[in-house]
C-alpha cells in the first residue's frame, strides 16, 4: 500500500472523531489536527516503541500497537490527568504488510483510552533495511492541578497500585491498564503530592521521585505487592513496566484500600537523607535499590 | 553519554523554559510537560526526519536538528497558527556520540520558531545497528481560526509566497523560514480559504487543496515563481521542499506583493472540475501536474 492509500485509509477512518470526541474539531488529513481549547492545564508527553528493545517478534501486532499507545496513557496518568488526543509516527520497512493494521490497532487502543488518534506520520526504513520498526506515540491530557514528581514532603506516606514484577509473563508488559481512572479518582479524593508511573522498575521509579524531591524514600520489604509471576522481592523491585502508579500522599490523607480493582497498598514513608530508595529489610537491615530496575532506552 | 545523563543535561538547559516562556509551566525531566491553558484552538502535528530518506551524511548536524523541527513548524504556519511548543523523539546507535549535540540543535532552533522543547524520548538502535538514525518532531500551536486544506471555493485565487523549486542546493531544504510570521500576517489582514505548506512539490500539494476542497486548481505556468536554482518549470512543479506556502483567497480579497521578505505572488485560480492541478502553459495547452512533486514516505 502506498503511503497516500494509507494516509488515505486513516483518514476515512477517522472521520467520526469530530462527532464522538468533542474536543476534536478536524481530525487526520490536514497540515494539522485542530482541538477545542480547555481551559485546564495541558500536558504532554511522548514516548517510543522500539523492535528488539521494547517489543520482539513474538509479541503480536494488537499488543504492539496497543503497548505504544498504553506506555505513553500511563504518563498521563502518573500526572493525574485526563487524556485527551494522541498523535502516532511509524518508522516502517519498505513495503511492510501490516502497516494498516498497525494503525488501526493503535487508533482502536487509543480510542479506548480516551485519547483518539488526530494525527501521525509514516516513514519507510531505507531499502533493503528491514529495521527496527519503530513507533512513537505522542499523548496530550488535560489536568486542573497536574501532579509531579517533585512534590514529596518529609512524613509523606509511600503508596503502590496493583502488584509488581514479572511483567513479562504471558505479555502482561502489553496489557497494563494505565492508571487512569485510579489517578483521577485519587486526586478528586484526596491530596496527592508526588506520583510517577512505575515503568523502569519501583527501585529506579522511586529514586526518580527522591531525586526530584529532595527526600529519600524509605519501603519496607514486607509490605512492597508482589506479583504471583514476580519472582521474589528482587523481581517487583527491579522488573519494571509494570505500568502501576508510585505515589506519596500526607500521613493525615485517607487513602482507599483499592479504586476499582486496582489496589493501592501503603509500602513506606518518605524520610529525610540523600535521595534514594532505601528498602527496610525484614531483618532491620537496609538496602539501597536506586538503581534496581531498567532504563529502557 | 549514558540516556539518564543526557535527559538530566536537557532539563537542565530546560530549566529557564517556565520564565522564557509564559505558557510552560514545567518543561523536561518529569511525566508529562505542563503548559499553561490557552483560549484558543490546540492545532497539532508530527513529522519523521529519517536517515537516507530526509537527509544524508552531507548534511552538518546542526541543520539535521534544524530541519527536523522546521518541518513541523512549517505544518503549524499552514494552519495560520502560532507554534508553542514542542517534544522531539530520537532513535540513534547506541553510544551515538552527538547525542547531547542534536538535541542541543533541535532545542536551539524550537526556541528560535517560538515552540521550545518542553519534552522527548531517546531510544538506542538495536545493538550492531547504526542506522538509521530517525528523529520525531511533534510541535503545537495556537490559533483563533485555524485555515484548512479544505477551504477554496471556486472563482478563489491562488497564491505562492516565495520562489520554487532547486531547494537540494546549498541544503536550502534544512535552512527554510517557515512562513509562520506570513501566515500570521495574512491571517490578520484579509481572509485565507485554504493554505498548505508546499513540502512534496506544488503539483502533489494544490493537488491536495483541490482534493479537500472537491475543486480544480489551474495554475498559469508563466506565473510560478521559479527559484533561480530550479531547473525551470518543472523544477518549480515538482522538486519539493520549498516550506512556502500555497493559499487560496477570494478574488475580491487585496493581497500584499510581499510581506517581510516573503514576496507573493498571484499563479492562479479555483474553477470548478475533478480535483487536480492543472498547469496552463503559454500555448495555451494544459498539463495535469497532481502527481509533480515527490512523497517523502
């Protein structure tokens, strides 16, 4: 299919997302996409999907498409904010068969989340080059009071979504369910001070938050959710895309045991100190777990 | 340069983004940028900037940073919108020694168009793997009435800012001036039906606002301006990469001969038919010229 046809393709899909979406106002086919302003604080992130580096050959197509677009909700979600619109660019080889699909999959997930697909584009690998696809979707959201990472205070309780490690198993990793309706339902509850989406792994995720902080983060081995696939403490440490939100709250806030069925578990305390991740150990001791985890680049 | 290195050195040349720049409230380094709310409508866009397909070797780091934003901004001028921000991706080899030097580029030249780097992603190559090197640009901008593709009536004149055609020579193609402030201009003094950027090549792009407009766009050959590097007429037809702008206007409406140093030229009008670009040359004979230009798929 040629890149016109396809363009093409995407367009006349498209074509009801000024009708079921209010905030779009023209959809893929223009220059640009045009959105409805809102009078709440934009946020914006974007994030790559990389073949051999994110996904490999056994991950089907649905979930390929479907990770692209989860990994970049989930830092919207991480901000407590709403998503809104998403914009999607594929690096493909030449001539590559499921280059529909793959949109359409992308299209049908972002939908899903809340954040159709306004826009993209589409490039061919150099001839003869067969990779690595890669994708890249860009997220837009929107948010009255956006949550960072750098508002942990000294006495801030430590929270977790879900349970963490071994994501891998059976593409778990693709599946996630960003956070979304968990982070906006927390904000409306309650004071969140600091959150991030768990995707490197809790070890490096909390260090990022100390780091931006200023504060350590204190967890206590016994209390950190691991997954039945995780192995061991280790594993929910340091697996990483699990796609769950970290977060700090003030120790007067009443947090819920759980937010549809995600569960929200207390894991530590945020304490003064170089920052850090700091796990309190069953035995009393401690271990520095900044760095367990893995940077996806 | 390690990845976590490198971001930690963009937020931190980000980090008079919140006081350069009203609308951004956080740049780098968290989830999510967060911008400021703005009246009007969001306009969005993204482009691809590949190794081998946009650019090669010849071509000095600093304009391949240059290019890579300029395209997208050349997509908001096309809206008569203003540019406001800006996230980048990058898929580079690993261990890619001008890493810190490309993003530097890039955020030096979104600054420069009014649309600063308020986030991005970086992601390594497969190892073993050099290229290609690929870059995304998503850029958004602002406007009260964003101009379609979809806009030329019939007995609206077609106009060209500008000269076309030859932009491979001296690398024109990376150091164009998206029309932006043009746009504007126009935008503010009479009324625009339908404007693109002319980056496949005049015939594919009138093509373009013909097909979206269900009209015919009849250009007069002696009219088009041609850049004194364009192999003549067809140079100007079909070379590409020019980042000027092609607009429709009402014939009553007083177009300026130029504005800054953009001069604008009348090269012809809408008229009723099936959608295409058709070149009346000085015989009097007519050339279909939709498929002049190149797709840069």
């Amino acid at each position: 299919m040629r890149e016109r046809e396809l363009l093409q393709r995407i367009a006349d899909r498209s074509a009801d997302l000024p009708e079921s979406f209010d905030r779009v106002l023209v959809g893929p086919g223009d220059d640009c996409a045009v959105l409805a302003p809102d009078g709440r604080r934009l946020v914006l992130t974007t994030d790559h999907l990389v073949q051999d580096r994110h996904f490999d050959d056994t991950l089907p197509l649905e979930l390929i498409g479907r990770k692209a677009v989860m990994r970049s909700v989930s830092d919207i979600a991480a901000m407590a904010a709403e998503p809104a619109w998403a914009l999607a660019t594929a690096l493909l080889p030449v001539g590559y068969a499921h280059a529909d699909d793959l949109f359409d999959h992308m299209a049908h997930h972002a939908r899903e989340f809340g954040c159709p697909l306004v826009g993209g584009d589409i490039a061919s690998l150099p001839a003869g080059s067969d990779g690595p696809i890669s994708l890249t979707v860009t997220v837009g959201g929107y948010a009255e009071n956006p949550v960072l990472r750098s508002g942990a205070r000294v006495g801030d309780l430590v929270y977790a979504t879900g349970e963490l490690g071994g994501s891998m198993t059976n593409n778990r990793h693709a599946k996630a369910t960003p956070r979304v309706a968990v982070a906006l339902e927390l904000a409306r509850l309650t004071t969140i001070r600091a959150m991030i989406d768990l995707s490197d792994g809790l070890g490096i995720d909390a260090a990022r938050i100390a780091r931006a902080s200023g504060v350590r983060l204190e967890l206590d081995a016994d209390a950190i959710p691991i997954h039945t696939d995780a192995s061991g403490l280790s594993g929910a440490l340091g697996d990483g895309e699990d796609y769950e939100l970290l977060f700090t709250a003030p120790s007067r806030a009443t947090i819920p045991e759980s937010i549809g069925v995600a569960r929200i578990t207390r894991i530590g305390r945020v304490v003064e100190g170089e920052p850090a991740t700091i796990v309190r150990m069953l035995d009393g001791s401690t271990v520095d777990a900044s760095e367990q985890g893995f940077e996806h680049g």
